[in-house]
C-alpha cells in the first residue's frame, strides 16, 4: 500500500460557486507545458507549468460545457450552453497575464484572478443551442445534439487556417434511437442533467488522431478488437469509429466514413448506427487500454481493452478472447465499483482511475497482475485501491514513467488544480480466492439475515397496519353507535323506511318490501356493517299452536357515506302453499361484525407471532360477535296488502296484478268451453253463504281530532277511508276520487268491500244522538276478514292511545244501557265456548247445526253496539 501513496502537489485555486464544482462540465487538458482549464463557468483558464502562472483567460459568451485542443493548428474548440462551438487560435488571441494580478485572486466581485479577454461572437464556429458534446477528428468536427425525442450525430467539415471561420457545409447526420424520452418540450430542448459522452476509436495506423492532447476523447484500438466490435467494414476502409455513450445507459458507434446525408445514400440512416451495450445508467466515460503484458524484447502495442463507467459505479469491460472452438470472439464483462463516480481516466499498464465524492480510486485490469482471472483474460473481481484524495470532478492523465507510476492531473469539487505522482511498481492489494470464496460467504450470510430481518419488519408492520385498521374502524363504530342510541326519539341520523308493493313474479305476485337505508349523518358505514332485515310471519289461523317463521336477511353495507342511502327489495309472499299469513313483522337494524373487523388483527401470521397474543387470545371477542342497533320495525297488515284493479285505469295498472293469477293451462281449458267450479270450502262458501260482515263504530269528535287537517274540503267518510289505506300504493287514486267506500282484492283473491259511512248513535249518550262513523269490512272469506278487522283494530287503538293523552273528557254515558251491552257480549262470549266444545265432541252429521250457529255469533260479536269514544 505504500506504493500507492500519491505525492500531491497544487498548482493554482479557481473560484468556485458556492457548494463547490459540479461533475461532468469541468475539464482539463494538459499540453506540454500548458494545461487548460474549464471550471464549467464561462471562463477558459491558460496555465503555465513552467513558470507557474496563468498565461490566458478567456470569457465565453456561456458556460463552457467541452473543450479540445487541436495542438498542430493551436486552435482550441470550446462548447458554449445553449450557444454552440468557438474555434479560437490561441496564437492570435493569447494573451499574457501580468504577474502582479496574482494578488487579486481572492476577491469577492467574481472576477477571474486576471484580466479575461472575451472571444468575439465571430469565433462561434457552429452555433447551435441543442449541441450537448463534440469531438475533432482530423480535419472534421463530430458533435451530438439534443433534438426534441433523439439524439442526432452530425458531421461537419472544418475550417482550414486562414478560411472562413463557419464550417464548409455538413457532411451527414444520423438520429440516435433512446430507450426514454428526452425532457423538455418540442422545439425547446432542456438542458440534460448528465451529459453524453463522445469517444473517436481508431484502428492502428490511423492518423485521424494526430494531434489530440492529453485529456481528449480519442484513442487507438487494436485490429482483432476493433474488427470484432465495429465490422469489417470498418476495418477495410480504416475509418474512424465515433462511440457514443448516452444518459439513458446505451453505448452505441457510428462508423464515420460511411455516415452520409439521406439524400445522398439511399436507404435508411439508423442502419448505420450499432448499438454495442447497455448499461442501464448513465454513461460518465469512454476509454482504452493495454491489458496484456509486453515480453522485454517486444515492440509496444495498441490497447486491447475498451472500457466504458456508469455514473452509479457499474463498468464494462470489453477484449477479443479465444472461445472453446478456437474462434476469435468479443469478451464483455461488467464489473460494480464504488458510486457515484464523477470522472474517470485510463492510464498505462492496465490501470483506470476513477473518482468518487470520497475518494479517487485505482483498479487494474492488466493480465499479469489481477487474481481471478477468467479464461477471456478478464479479472473475475475488480478490486479498488484508495489514493487518498476526495472529491476530484475532472481527471487526465499527464505523463506515465518508465518505472511503472504515473502522473495524474485533477481538479478538485474547491477549484483546486493539482498533480498526483504516483508510484506503482509494488503490486496492488488484491485479496486471494480463498479470501474472496470467505467474503461471499459472509456476503450471503449478511443478506440472509437482512432478508429475515426486512421480512420480519414488514410482518411487524402489516400486523401494525392491521391493528391500526381495527382500531380506526372500531372508532368509527363506536361513533355511529353513540349517535343512534342518542337520537331513539325523534328523526335520526341513520334511518330505514319500510314501503310495501306488488311485483309480478312468475308464476304468481308477490308482495316485496323495499328498505331505504339512509345516512344523514357525518359519519361513514365502511368495512364491518350490514343491513339485518327480519321478516316475522303471524301464529297461523288454523293452528295456534304453531309459532310465526322468522326469516333474517344479511346485506353488506359496503361503504355508505355520509348523504348515501341504499335500496333493498325482499319477498314477503305469499309461499309455496299460496297463502300469506297476515300480519308480518319487517325490524331492520344494523349489524358490526367484531369478527370481520378484529379477528384478523388479533390472530398471528405463520412469520409472526406477538407475545401479545398469548396472553390476549383471539377468543376474547363477545358470543354474539357484534353489535346490533335496531332501526325501524314495521308492521305489514291486510290494508296494506289490498290491490284495487277496479280504481285503476287500463294504461296505469300493469297486467297481472288485477287480481289473482290464472295458469296459462287453466286459460287455454276454459276458452274449449264451460269447467266445473272447483269445490274447496271457501269456494262453496263464496257460493252459497252470504258475506261475512264485521263492524266498528267510532266518535265523530275522536276521528276530527286525529285526523286534524287532513280532512279539510272532504267528508270525514273520506278521510278516514284515506287514512285507513294510508300506506297503501292506491291511496292517490283514493284521494283523487274522494270515496268512501271501495271493492279490492286480497292476498288470497277474494273480494274485501271497505265502506264509511256517518251514522248517528242514539241510545248511548244522554245528551241526545251521537254522530259516529261507522266502518265496514265484508269478504266473503272469514280469512281475509279477520285480516282486515285486525287491522282498522289495530289502527284505532293507536289513535286512541295518542288521544288520550291530551286528556279530552267523555260526554255523559248511559251507564245502564253499556252495561246491558257488556252482559250481552260475555253471554255470546260463553255460548262460543259451549259450542267450540260440542264441536269436538259430535260427529260430522251433527256438527252441521252447532257450526251454523257458531257462524251466528261470531257474526253478532263482529257487529257490536259498542263506540269508541
């Protein structure tokens, strides 16, 4: 390591922006005792070996982003941002710098450290604001611009001393195809935040580089190589073969002598570009150099290594190698290096330096030396050696030594100019392969344990999330439930309204009820909620002994937020049997389910288990897994189940709901002629009994009351047939005709006559006659009458209860004449209990007289004398 240590020497200190120099505009070329200097400002440094001064500064009219120094002619070539090429001689135009200006170099006004002579827009050679790089190839000037999609490789010629300064016309142009698009709009191209990098590649003999300084892009090839990578065109005409390396990552070549325009070659341009590699990272460096080493009595050779650095570190690394049959093929092998590297330069004896914003390396590629090699000759492993020096933004390579070292020139990120001599006869640090076999060893250990590592963060984090999830959910629930149980009187926030209908279902109707759950609140039902619909069917008529069927629906809310509401239509009936038991029970309430919500917080994953767990079990969640908040409960009776097809007129009432449903069977026999009736017990009864009648008589004060307005302009017959059918969809034909009695049909088909009608009472108050409404139901099915009464029962029970709490007093009563009327009833009571025993106990012959009479009185309870007050 010792011969490794660099002997630093500084030079000259150039001003530098604040932050220090930035990586890949600065540049340094080094000639004889000159070395030129670009701090990617727009000042041009001259600075003198020898004499230890600057000679020259010169102000261009932008930020100089290249520059080349074509030493036959001293003519310098400087790129200007956004401006184009400046050709200037530096015979005419040199200028000296006083000695005395020294003193001047820490100024703050910005000012060079001498007087700057500013070139004359006259010397701009190609102006062009899209050029991003050139190179000088003999007498032709190469440049790569920046068109609004592609890059474009443009040839042109140039001038000749003592000619006209513009160039003599362009020779061809090739587009360059990208694997992303390059920014900025058409028309106004940006600025590239790397910039390419061009690199002229010769085979031997060529004298297309004559000239070229130290520091240029430009550098011989040997034959076998040159001829593998670039055809054997290429080596026929012995052109000059332009390398390009792009920000996108892809190296690519134009071979020169066959670039020509379009309309002068037939065919397509982009054929003659090849692209050789891609290294996916932008290209920072294009060089050679010599990799196998030289016998004492042989003469030196060309280099036999192409070599090509990314920005984040990766290099390639490309010589002709022998394969298994014997045949000459391109080795390519890519290699990763410390990153971000900012500048690069190959030097003798296989060796690239590469500098890093921590330290400028050196890693060997030559034969002889590297450990691991491969069978192409390639090392298997680079191995970077530090010299000790920190953040150099440009790089060249001055002079090599006969003993081995080598001399380098760097600009550091603080405007520093320094030299580096090095000696590097000893051998670099390399490790063997039994330390290289260990390291990856440890390597893959390290990331074995990384990977168990990250995966346990992210189960740790997941499992996290989860709980964050819950708990966020859980928060929300207990929101939503505190505002119902909150708001039990009156509107609330969240409500579910229960409307009943007819729908037509093959083969028959059915009776669907709708629930609209609406959230009015602020809150959202998300993930966890669902609407519970329960459908609880009445004792039925023929067996009291039986309990109602309860059917539950469970619909997912999903997400119902605040404004939102939802529909839901289920079927009521009739069943298979066709018959509806009256009344039904529709409770809907919102269920949470605990289980969905938390379970899968609080249970482990195989990766991850808590210890939190053990203690806390996934069994701590309640029996019943969830909350349930009761919203509406609405009861389904005969009135609201009535359809009336005689009320609706023929474009407005659908087919097949005006009244029971007839098989297509049934219909295609009775067109053939006459059928037998069928001869079920209610069809004999409609047939040869008269209807059921049942009667109810309430005060005429009471209903005015209940009623309030909604009686005003109509009799009090209407509205109280209006009220009864409130909830039923004819109640706008019903208040459009203003009846007061009407014809419908019952679930069953049977016929159900709703009349009301104002009677007068005149026996019951002292006072004189009393002016009652009397409400009249008659079907000819005691099934559907009962139905019905329960129902109008219903109704006026819960008007009387609303009535008497705002305390209106009775009129006087006949006392008697009630309790005569209560003696009456509690006989007929007792007398249907006498006959529902002897029912049980006579034969079928006998029964005939018992159930007529049994007829009889429930007919007489039906039609009591009784008022409702």
């Amino acid at each position: 390591m010792a011969g490794l240590e660099p002997r630093v020497e500084y030079l000259e200190s150039f001003r530098c922006p604040l932050g220090g120099l930035a990586a890949g505009k600065p540049r340094v070329l080094c000639h004889g005792a000159e070395i030129f200097v670009s701090t990617g400002s727009e000042f041009v440094y001259v600075y003198d070996q020898e004499g230890r001064l600057l000679t020259a500064v010169y102000r261009f009219p932008g930020q100089v982003w290249h520059l080349e120094l074509w030493a036959p002619r001293r003519l310098l070539y400087v790129l200007c941002a956004q401006k184009g090429i400046y050709c200037l001689s530096l015979d005419q135009a040199s200028r000296s710098v006083n000695q005395g200006d020294g003193d001047d170099r820490g100024s703050e006004d910005g000012e060079p450290p001498c007087a700057a002579v500013p070139v004359h827009p006259d010397a701009c050679l190609l102006p062009d604001d899209t050029l991003c790089t050139f190179t000088v190839v003999d007498d032709m000037l190469v440049t790569l611009a920046q068109g609004p999609a592609r890059w474009k490789v443009q040839l042109s010629d140039c001038p000749c001393p003592g000619e006209d300064a513009r160039p003599r016309g362009q020779i061809g142009e090739v587009e360059l195809s990208t694997s992303s698009p390059l920014a900025g709009a058409p028309g106004e191209p940006t600025a590239p935040h790397i910039l390419p990098v061009l690199c002229c590649v010769c085979p031997p003999g060529s004298r297309a580089l004559q000239g070229r300084t130290r520091g240029s892009r430009g550098c011989l090839l040997e034959q076998a190589l040159f001829g593998l990578l670039f055809g054997v065109d290429a080596s026929l005409l012995e052109s000059p073969v332009i390398l390009c390396g792009l920000p996108d990552g892809q190296l690519c070549c134009v071979v020169l002598k066959t670039l020509v325009t379009s309309r002068l070659s037939p065919g397509d341009p982009k054929a003659l570009v090849k692209i050789l590699h891609h290294l996916e990272e932008p290209v920072v460096f294009i060089g050679a150099l010599k990799t196998e080493s030289l016998a004492e009595d042989a003469e030196d050779t060309h280099p036999d290594c192409l070599v090509a650095l990314g920005h984040d570190g990766r290099i390639l690394a490309i010589k002709a190698s022998w394969d298994e049959a014997g045949t000459l093929v391109p080795e390519l092998r890519e290699y990763q290096l410390p990153g971000p590297v900012l500048c690069a330069a190959c030097g003798g004896s296989g060796r690239v330096y590469h500098s890093t914003p921590s330290e400028l390396c050196v890693v060997d590629l030559a034969r002889g030396r590297a450990s691991g090699r491969g069978p192409g000759g390639l090392p298997s492993l680079l191995c970077p050696a530090g010299l000790g020096i920190c953040s150099v933004v440009t790089l060249s390579v001055s002079c090599e030594v006969p003993e081995g070292g080598a001399r380098l020139l760097a600009l550091s990120a603080r405007g520093r100019l320094m030299t580096c001599s090095l000696d590097l006869s000893s051998e670099m640090p390399c490790p063997t392969r039994a330390a290289v076999a260990d390291t990856g060893q440890k390597i893959k250990e390290l990331l074995s344990g990384i990977g168990t590592v990250s995966e346990r963060v992210s189960s740790l984090k997941k499992a996290v999330d989860q709980r964050n999830k819950a708990l966020t959910c859980l928060n929300e629930a207990m929101n939503v439930s505190c505002v119902l149980l909150a708001s039990r009187e009156g509107p609330r926030p969240i409500s579910c309204t229960t409307t009943t209908a007819w729908s037509r279902l093959q083969p028959q109707d059915v009776l669907t009820a709708t629930c609209r759950l609406e959230n009015n609140s602020g809150l959202s039902l998300d993930r966890g909620w669902a609407l519970c619909v329960q459908v609880l069917t009445s004792t039925p008529a023929s067996d009291t002994d039986v309990a109602g069927s309860a059917t539950t629906y469970t619909i997912p809310v999903d997400r119902l937020g605040p404004g939102d509401r939802r529909e839901v239509t289920l079927p009521l009936g009739p069943g298979e049997d066709g018959a509806l038991d009256l009344p039904l029970t529709v409770s809907c309430a919102l269920h949470y389910s605990l289980r969905e919500v938390v379970g899968g917080a609080l249970a482990p994953s195989e990766s991850f288990k808590d210890p939190f767990l053990d203690e806390c079990p996934p069994d701590v969640l309640p029996e019943q897994d969830g909350i349930c908040l009761p919203l509406s409960k609405h009861t389904v009776d005969m009135l609201q189940c009535l359809r009336f097809p005689g009320l609706a007129t023929p474009h407005t009432q659908p087919s097949g709901l005006l009244g029971p449903v007839s098989d297509s069977v049934d219909t295609f026999l009775g067109s053939l002629g006459p059928r037998s009736e069928p001869a079920g017990p209610a069809s004999l009864r409609a047939k040869f009994l008269p209807p059921s009648v049942a009667t109810i008589k309430v005060s005429a004060e009471l209903l005015r009351a209940a009623l309030g307005d909604s009686h005003t302009g109509t009799s009090l017959g209407c509205a109280t047939l209006q009220w009864l059918l409130a909830e039923n969809t004819a109640l706008d034909v019903v208040r459009s005709r203003r009846l007061s009695s009407v014809q419908g049909v019952a679930p069953d088909g049977t016929d159900l006559h709703l009349t009301i009608r104002e009677v007068a009472v005149t026996h019951l108050c002292t006072a004189g006659p009393m002016q009652t409404v009397e409400i009249q139901v008659e079907s000819s099915s005691l099934a559907s009458l009962c139905s019905a009464h329960h129902a109008v029962i219903g109704r006026l029970q819960r008007m009387v209860v609303e009535q008497a709490a705002q305390s209106s007093s009775p009129p006087d009563l006949r006392v008697q004449y009630l309790r005569q009327i209560h003696i009456n009833h509690e006989t007929l009571l007792r007398e249907v209990q006498a006959l529902r025993d002897r029912l049980c106990t006579e034969d079928e012959a006998s029964s005939c007289g018992t159930a007529e009479r049994l007829l009889q009185v429930y007919a007489q309870l039906r039609s009591p004398s009784l008022l409702l007050l």
